[in-house]
C-alpha cells in the first residue's frame, strides 16, 4: 500500500477511438509502456476496454489490438468525479517499485471506474 501512496499517477493521452453503444461502452487506446493490471502483466500496444455500464460494479475487458494477443477481465467498481484528463477519456496508472499499474479507466464523462488491484 506505501508503494501505492508514493507512486506518481500520470494519465495517458494515447486514446484513438471512444464510442458508447446501447449497454456496452469501447474504448480503444494506445499505451506506449508494458503496464500491470493486478498481477497480469501486458505489453506495451494498442488496447481495447470494453465494459457493460448497465451493471454499478463490473466486468471489464481488457483485449490487445494489432498483433496483441494479450486479453483479460477484471472487476472494477464506479467512481463519480473529475477525470483526470478533463472530459476526454483516460487511463489512469500509478507507478510503485516494480512497474506501472492500471488502477482506473475513464469514460471522459466524469464518471470512471476503479480497477480491482487483485495482488
């Protein structure tokens, strides 16, 4: 938990494509940096996260794009707020000793979620 207090969050600005569909929302971002998210690590490249906004917690997926095989779910919860990035959609990750992790996603509409650390 120190690690996490002590790390810098920083946002990235690599989003390419967001669009909203009846229940699902896709977001499609290019992350330059290998990153973790829980114990999974995952390449540096071109991400799509897609997530069902009808459920107040969920299922997020996590799918390499291009050439990325790399895919997974994770449980995220909501969080109301400012994103970090104003209203444009955001990732959010904190940087503790061992590499960069992805600790929230955000629509860019001031409501975001929060990923499960799953350490």
């Amino acid at each position: 938990m120190k690690s996490v207090i002590r790390g810098a969050m920083f946002a990235v600005a690599g989003v390419l494509a967001f669009s909203a569909a009846a229940q699902a929302e896709t977001l499609e971002v290019k992350v330059p940096f290998a990153f973790l998210v829980g114990s999974q690590k995952m390449p540096a490249g071109v991400y799509r996260i897609e997530r069902d906004q009808s459920m107040p917690s969920s299922i997020v997926l996590i799918q390499g794009r291009h050439g990325n095989r790399a895919q997974l779910f994770v449980q995220t919860t909501p969080l109301i707020g400012a994103s970090p990035a104003t209203d444009k959609p955001s990732l959010v990750f904190v940087t503790d000793e061992t590499a960069k992790r992805l600790v929230q996603v955000w629509e860019g509409s001031g409501a975001g979620q929060e990923v499960a650390s799953g350490r």
